[in-house]
C-alpha cells in the first residue's frame, strides 16, 4: 500500500486516491493490488528497469514473488541500465524477442527467437546456393 511513496511522482496517487496515505487511508486500502493476489491466476512477463524511479523495483519484485509464490507461471526481465523505457537497441531487441516468446509461447505458436533462428539459417542456406 505504502510502495507507491517510493515513487518519483507522488501527484498520481494523491490526485487519483484524493489525499495522501495518512489522510485519506481507506482509499489507499481499498486500491491496494495486494489485497487481490488471491485472484491471480494469469500467466504473466514483468519487465522492470532498475533505473526506473515512477514504478520502483519492489514493486515489480513483489508481483513476480507473489507470481512465483501462488505456482503461476510467470517471468521477470530486468535491465540494470534502462530507465521507464527500454532505449538501448540490443536490450531493445532483447526485450521485443522475450515479449514475443512469451506470447507465443502462451497461444501455442513456436517461440519467434526460434522461428527467427531458424528463418536466418534457411536465408544463409539460400544465399550459398546463390553464390554456387
């Protein structure tokens, strides 16, 4: 309930909850995710940045913990370097083929890093005939 504090931008949940934690607790309460994790059934993939100062760490942690915890299948990607968003390209890149596996993963399709390889090797075996 009290994470959000850890946040760098305290104006969303004073504005929406309409006060902070001390004067307006039972709006807090009532949106605190952590009363609803009984609930929890969906797989999920967590991606959060370490240097990501509007949702901290903890607070992806806690959900992966909990995933982990209650047995739903869930993953966690982290990035030492990246902020609220992803801006490098190979973590760009990392990041597109984890969210992609895991969907398709998830829907029965082949995982796409796979598919990807795969594709690569038939275009590398097409091009040395090429060049025969």
């Amino acid at each position: 309930m009290s994470g959000q504090l850890a946040s760098e931008e305290l104006y969303f949940p004073f504005h929406d909850l309409k006060g902070k934690l001390w004067e307006k607790p039972e709006a807090w309460e009532k949106w605190d995710p952590s009363k609803f994790t009984a609930n929890w059934s969906t797989p999920h993939l967590i991606i959060h940045n370490e240097l990501d100062y509007r949702l901290t760490i903890s607070e992806g942690l806690a959900a992966f913990h909990t995933l982990q915890a209650r047995g739903i299948a869930s993953l966690f990607l982290t990035f030492p370097n990246e902020n609220h968003w992803v801006l490098n390209p190979e973590n760009s890149l990392l990041w597109h083929e984890t969210v992609l596996d895991w969907i398709n993963d998830h829907v029965g399709l082949p995982k796409y890093s796979e598919a990807r390889k795969e594709n690569k090797e038939g275009e590398l075996a097409i091009r040395e005939k090429q060049d025969a």
